[in-house]
C-alpha cells in the first residue's frame, strides 16, 4: 500500500484516514518528508504547526 498524506495537517499514513486529524481527505501527491521525533522541542515542528510525532509531508497536493 501507498503511503498518502493528508492534506489538512500533511501527516504521511498508510490508513484510509489520519490518525491525526481524523481527515479522509489523503493524496498520493505528496512532495518532500521531514520526520519529528519531539515536537515539543523542534523548531520545525513548531513551525509548521505540528503536535504528534511522525512523518510529515512538505508540500500536498
């Protein structure tokens, strides 16, 4: 199974809906990864509006 971000909070699943944000609204367009282990404590995570650890997407389609 493809792995499919979903375009609300760019989280990457292999479900039919996020486990983050509960969205069925996933792509398989998805460009560019970047993986939070501590979102508390990233800047990056805090920038792009994170909370959950994970693998997120960059840009969605």
């Amino acid at each position: 199974m493809t792995e499919k971000a979903c375009r609300h909070c760019h989280y990457i699943t292999n479900e039919d809906r996020c486990p983050v944000c509960g969205s069925r609204d996933l792509s398989d367009e998805w460009f560019d990864l970047v993986i939070i282990l501590d979102p508390e404590n990233s800047k990056i995570a805090q920038r792009l509006g994170v909370k959950v650890p994970g693998k997120y997407a960059i840009r969605v389609r």
